[in-house]
C-alpha cells in the first residue's frame, strides 16, 4: 500500500498524474461516530487534469464497502459505496463560482498547496452519506434508507 498521502493538488493537475490505493477504514476518524464496524477499506483513484478553461481539476472514485450503524436497531448496515467526484481546485475563497454559475457535477474547494488524500476521501464519503442510516426495515436486515440532506439541499438551492 503506497504511503504517499499527501499530494500538492495544483501540481498534480498541471502534470495530470494520477494516483490509486487502498485507504483502511480505521484511519477515518470523522467517519467513526457513523460507523457499526471499522473494519476494511476502500479503494480509490485520483486523477488531474486542467480543462479548457485552464481551470485545475481533480476526479476522485472511491469504492468499497462501508459497515454503517443503523440509527433505529443499532445493527450492521452494509453500505456499498460507488463514488465519483469532480473537484475544482482554486486558490482563495473569493475565486469560488458563485453557487449558481457552478457545474453541478464539480464541486469548487478552496485549498493550499499540500492536500492530504485521506481527509479528501473522507470529505467525499461524508457528503455521500445519509445524514441518519437506517435499514428500510430494521428486522428483514441489510437493505438501507438512501436520501441524503445533503442532494436534497443541492436541490433546493
Ligand atoms: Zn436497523
């Protein structure tokens, strides 16, 4: 498993790199509270790019299985995670789009030079998840509520 977790974000799209691995669950401490099992990991790939605009962009694709803690019966959900996210990379908090000018498919974030992938793949899991998990019906087991505040939001705006 690489250990190369921080990356310099701007270069890394200027140059196009890209970069894929394994992140154990274990390691994300925002995630904790939601979590019924810490166990496994994820698999995730980054890649850069620079579009037409010049503008600096990441994608970033997680997978992998989380075990989430059911809010009502406190039992194991398991909760697949397909993730694809576009994110734009600018400098100062007043070279972000105005929320109405934005693509709804990338995110802008503000960021410095060095990026931590960890808390990157942590941000995308926690934007991804339900605000409060629970099974459909708690009895018959694995199958989950899925609706997120956080699309209802984005809807909204
Ligand atoms: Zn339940």
């Amino acid at each position: 498993m690489s250990e190369l977790t921080v990356i310099d974000g701007f270069e890394f799209a200027r140059m196009g790199r890209s970069l894929s691995g394994k992140m154990d669950v274990s390691r994300m401490d925002r995630l904790a509270d939601l979590l019924y099992s810490k166990s496994g990991q994820v698999d995730y790939a980054l890649a850069g790019g620079v579009d037409a605009e010049g503008a600096f962009l990441l994608h970033l694709a997680i997978d992998g299985v989380l075990h989430l803690r059911c809010q009502r019966c406190l039992g194991d959900i398991e909760y697949p995670l397909g993730l694809k996210a576009g994110l734009k990379l600018v400098k100062e908090e007043s070279d972000l789009p105005d929320i109405e000018e934005e693509d709804p498919d990338v995110d802008s974030i503000v960021v410095k030079d060095k990026m931590e992938i960890l808390s990157l793949i942590e941000d995308e899991i926690l934007l991804d998840l339900p605000f409060s998990p629970r099974h459909a019906t708690c009895e018959s087991g694995s199958e989950i509520v899925r609706e997120s505040p956080f699309s209802i939001l984005k809807d909204r705006i």
